[in-house]
C-alpha cells in the first residue's frame, strides 16, 4: 500500500555529509538519501539554472515540491531508514554543490561563494526548509507514482525510466560504457550517434540496435533478459562492431552519417561484402548529384538500391502546367498502350509528373523531361 507524507526538511540537513563519487553515486541526508539512484541522469543543469535554485533559497521563494522514496525502514524517523530521490535531484545537487563552496554566483550584487558569506547569511540558505513527499511503496506503486509527477522540470527520459525498472550490476556496467560524459561509447562513436550520452540517448540506440539483431520485440526485453548478468560486455561488443564496421565500409566521413540507423543497417547487411572504394565513389557522385535531396538517405540506398531515401526532385507545378497544356489533357501512355481512355481529355488534378528518362537511367528533374499520366499509367509505370 503506497504511503505519502509531506514534510519540511531544511537544506542544512540535506546537505549533511554530502558526498558526490562520481561513479559510485551521489548522497546527502547523513549518508541516508541517494541523490542519484540508477533511473537518474548525471546532472544536466545549466548554469542558468543551478544559480536559479540558490537565488530562489536566497529570496525566500518556494521551490517545487520535491519526492523522495523510502527504501529501507519502517518510518521516516527510523534509525534504519534510507531514502533515494524519486524528484528533484537536479535542484537538490545544486545547493549541495553550493554549499560545498564548488561555485560562485552573484547574491545582492556581489560574487559569492558559500564560505565567504557572513554566518547569518549562510543561515539564511542552511535554514532554508524544503518541501518534500516521502513515499512508501512497492516498486510497480512508486514507479507509476514517478510517471504521474514526472510531468514538469527535466523529465526523464524513456530509457532513463526504464533504468528504474531494470538496476543491477548490468545496468552500472551499461551506463559506466555508454551514458558518462566522454564514454566509451561516446569516444568511438560520437561522429555517427544523435543525442546525449547523460541522457541516455546512447545506451537506448545501443539497446535498441542489438534487440532487432536477436529479434527481441522490445529495448525492455533485452534489458530484463540481462539484468542479471555481471556486466554489459556483449553489449559494448556488438556497438564496437558496428562502429567498426561504418568506418571500415565508408573511411570519408561526412556530417551526413551522425545519426542514421547504423545499427540497423549493420544487422542486415555485415554478412555481405562491399568494396569501401566503390562505395565511396556512388556515395561521392550521388552527394554532388542536385537531384538527390536527402543526402543522408545515400547511405540507406547504397545498400537496398530504394530510390525513397534520396527524396529526388520533383517537378514544379509550372512544369506540371506547361507539360499538361503541351498534351493537351492527353495521357500520352494510354495513347501507347492503345488504351480506351486514349482520346480522354484528364483534368490536370487526375494526373501526376512523371520523368520520361528516370533518375536512375540519367533523367533530370527538365521541363523536356516532363510528361503527366494519369494516375492510372503512372502508378503502372513505376520506375520503369
């Protein structure tokens, strides 16, 4: 059964035997409060917004409510009792780090670090109560409790909540390689990968590549099959290698490659073999090719030949127009097709531009390479 209570708790003891370990996690509270359990990002505030949370104390102003969740103990005042933060650990972190004099800021007009305050001043923030719900609960209660408040500040990620569901010695291992500032993966990969390491954006592709490759349904499959496993080294096996991979396919990066489906491409096609250099001479005619408009879609077509990727150029509506009144109304295919609707006269609505010469045989996107067919003769034409 989920309990909430609400209390006041000031800063001063929040902040008592504040340690930040990096790695081995952040506390406060006398040891008892983990400010940084597995569902947590490493801390992303501005300096903005860090140096907001010290002059709101300062003025007097509430912060947000904030939401612990007890872990150990029976009552809040147990002997026993631990607590880790379910919200608000970005604010929190940042008057630790105050208060442990790791910056300064500008209070009443003046740069300031903690300890060159007078006492009084330092009393104003240490006294400071904070407003915090301590919640009780079993797991599956507190983390639907956590999806119903994550609704404001620095939400948390989807993979970050999937962290909370799934902790252990595999997931320290994961986020160790792939969600710290300068990671491993980061350091290899940061050049063909989108999004932030801290925010998990990384660990999530990761996840998300390898799962196909094993034709798991979801990242949450993969996640639980392995929670138990002493260490993510499969996992940072199989992002090394298609990392290798790109690299050793296409040697000549272009900023055209971050952030494509490298995973994906590496699960369908790394059994084959290519020849980097003729890879990189289409990729190199199709990058100075005007009509090819999706350039990062080259990397897509050199391997499936789908002409969808590339996003050619389609013709204007006054070629449209000057094509449609050079026929007439006439479909010129159904004219050689001998078709019934040979002599129909189509209203400019009902037919579609279409290249005479395709793209793929040398065709430009030229008002004399321009016919409109009905929709019909079109959709039949294809590519051909």
């Amino acid at each position: 059964m989920l309990k909430i209570d609400l209390l006041e708790i000031p800063v001063k003891d929040i902040v008592d035997s504040y340690l930040d370990a990096g790695v081995n996690g952040v506390t406060g509270y006398h040891g008892k409060l983990n400010i940084r359990p597995p569902y947590q990002r490493e801390f992303v505030y501005k300096e903005q917004q860090r140096n907001a949370v010290i002059d709101t104390i300062w003025k007097g102003f509430p912060l947000n409510v904030m939401y612990w969740v007890q872990t150990k103990g029976d009552s809040f005042d147990s002997p026993d009792a631990e607590f880790e933060i379910l919200d608000g650990q970005q604010r929190t972190i940042s008057f630790c780090q105050f208060c442990a004099n790791e910056f300064m800021m500008i209070l009443n007009g003046n740069l300031k670090t903690f300890l060159s305050l007078t006492e009084d001043e330092k009393n104003k923030i240490l006294d400071y109560k904070c407003m915090i719900y301590i919640c009780k609960g079993s797991d599956s209660e507190k983390l639907e409790w956590f999806r119903v408040i994550n609704t404001a500040g620095e939400k948390l990620t989807d993979q970050e909540l999937r962290n909370a569901c799934y902790p252990g010695a595999w997931l320290t291992s994961a986020k160790a390689q792939f969600s710290k500032p300068g990671c491993a993966a980061y350091s290899l990969g940061s050049k063909y990968l989108s999004g932030s390491p801290i925010r998990q954006d990384y660990l999530e592709t990761a996840i998300n590549w390898i799962r196909q490759e094993k034709g798991m349904a979801s990242i949450e499959e993969y996640m639980l099959t392995h929670q138990a496993d002493p260490n993510s080294v499969e996992l940072w096996n199989y992002y090394s290698n298609v990392i290798n991979w790109v690299m050793a396919l296409f040697p000549t990066y272009r900023s055209q490659m971050k952030g494509i489906d490298w995973g994906v491409l590496y699960n369908k096609y790394h059994s084959n073999v290519y020849d980097p250099t003729t890879l990189e001479d289409e990729v190199r005619k199709l990058m100075e090719d005007d009509e090819v408009e999706n350039k990062k879609g080259i990397y897509e077509y050199v391997f499936d030949r789908l002409e969808k990727h590339l996003n050619l150029r389609t013709f204007s509506e006054s070629q449209k127009n000057k094509a449609y009144n050079k026929q007439g109304g006439i479909c010129p295919r159904c004219v050689s097709m001998n078709k019934p609707t040979k002599t129909k006269v189509w209203d400019i609505s009902e037919m579609e531009a279409d290249h005479i010469t395709p793209w793929h045989a040398g065709g430009k996107t030229e008002d004399d390479n321009c016919q409109m067919l009905c929709k019909t003769c079109n959709r039949e034409k294809g590519g051909h």
